[in-house]
C-alpha cells in the first residue's frame, strides 16, 4: 500500500518541534538535488560570462548607488 502525501504530514505533525525543523530542512535540501532546470544553466553561464568580462578588464563595474541613479533618470525619462 501506497503511503499518501496526506498521512506523511499527519504523522509528521506528531513529531517534536526540533525533529520537524529536521525533516523541513531535509526536504529542502532534498529540492536542490533535483537537476537544474534549462534557464538555470543559462544564467548560471551568464553570470560567469559576466564575472570573466571583469576580470579581463573587457567591463568596467560602477558603485550601486550610481548604478540606481543611472536606472532612475532612464526611467523618468
């Protein structure tokens, strides 16, 4: 017989407030297990696109209070 997702939370329920904590961390630690999903992998590319572009001097970075700024007035425009 199948266990449902139904009697796991109940019986859940009846464990103490740290074993809970212990399961909910499991369970979540258990999600980044899965494989990454398409656009995952792409921002994950994009990013050490970006990060080698600094490195090599190809772009320059600016403060984030200046970087707002800039977005504000393009916005306001």
């Amino acid at each position: 017989m199948e266990i449902t997702f139904e009697q796991i939370a109940e019986q859940a329920k009846t464990l103490s407030a740290p074993d809970r904590a212990r399961l909910a961390d499991y369970l979540v630690i258990s999600l980044d297990e899965e494989k990454p999903s398409e656009i995952d992998i792409l921002w994950a590319n994009e990013v050490l696109r970006r990060r080698d572009e600094v490195r090599d001097g190809k772009a320059r970075t600016i403060p984030g209070p200046e970087a707002l700024r800039r977005v504000r007035e393009s916005i306001s425009k």
